[in-house]
C-alpha cells in the first residue's frame, strides 16, 4: 500500500452532517406528528409524545455509537499507516541478534 491510495479507514461511513440531518429530521417529523396528534386526538398524545421520545433517544444513541466507531477506526487506520512495515523489521533485527547473541555464546570457553 502506497502513501497515496486512500486506506478505507480515512472515508469514515457516516460523516457528522450525515447524522445531524438524520436526528435534525426526526426530531421535525416528531414534532409534527406531536402537534398533529394533539391537535386531532389530544388524549392519545402523551403515549405518542413518550414513544416519539424514546425512539429519537434510540436513533441518536444508535447513530452516536456508529459515529464513535468511524472514529476509532480512523485512528486505527492511522497507526496502521504509521507502523507499516516496522514490526517485520523489528521482528528481522531480533533474529539477526538472536542469531549474534548464539554465536557469541558458542565462542565462550566452556565453564567448569
């Protein structure tokens, strides 16, 4: 992977405006399906309000935690790019030394 090709980390799936038009629409739709129930059936308003609530609190905690995790894979992606190619490397000098360290010990005199 060269440093020009984008790694699909750096395109997150779902951008802030993505999911502040996402909540800023259902919180529109929710208050206009409120004042509607309100104004043609006043006494079923309060379980359309609650449930009206309760599901805008489960998009927004939804869409949050799928905004949470583009973040963290963003960052994931980044300490990919930056430690390409460094543990293989690190992992050929600690041969290359273990290897060092063997001979040496073969060169010892033996102990008594």
């Amino acid at each position: 992977m060269t440093d020009q090709q984008n790694h699909p980390a750096d395109r997150p799936a779902v951008s802030s405006t993505v999911v502040l038009v996402v909540v800023g629409a259902l919180l529109l739709v929710g208050l206009g399906g409120a004042i509607l129930i309100h104004i043609i059936r006043p006494d079923a308003s309060a379980t359309y309000t609650a449930q009206a609530l309760q599901f805008l609190g489960f998009m927004v905690t939804v869409l949050t935690i799928v905004y949470g995790v583009n973040k963290v894979s963003a960052q994931v992606g980044t300490v990919q790019k930056q430690t390409n190619g460094t543990l293989s490397k690190l992992q050929e000098d600690n041969q290359r030394l273990h290897a060092e360290k063997a001979e040496l010990l073969r060169q010892l005199p033996p102990k008594d």
